[in-house]
C-alpha cells in the first residue's frame, strides 16, 4: 500500500517536471561555465 501511494504521488508527470528543471538547471550551469572560460581566455 504504502509503495504504491508514492508511485502514484511521484507519478509520471512529476518524475517529467523534475527532468525538464534539471535539464534547464544542466543548460544554465553549461552556460555559466561557457562564460567563465570566455572571460578567463579573454583575460
């Protein structure tokens, strides 16, 4: 009972909301070190 209330409470939809927060949180952070390196290159 209790395995399959957290299924349903941690269901598809919420397992796809938190992949698409870290792929945007993974875009951020490969920007930021993008920028990072583009500053310590032109320095």
């Amino acid at each position: 009972m209790f395995r399959k209330n957290l299924s349903m409470e941690s269901g598809p939809s919420s397992s796809r909301e938190d992949s698409k927060i870290l792929g945007i949180s993974n875009l951020f952070s490969e920007q930021s070190t993008k920028v990072k390196t583009r500053l310590c290159t032109i320095r």
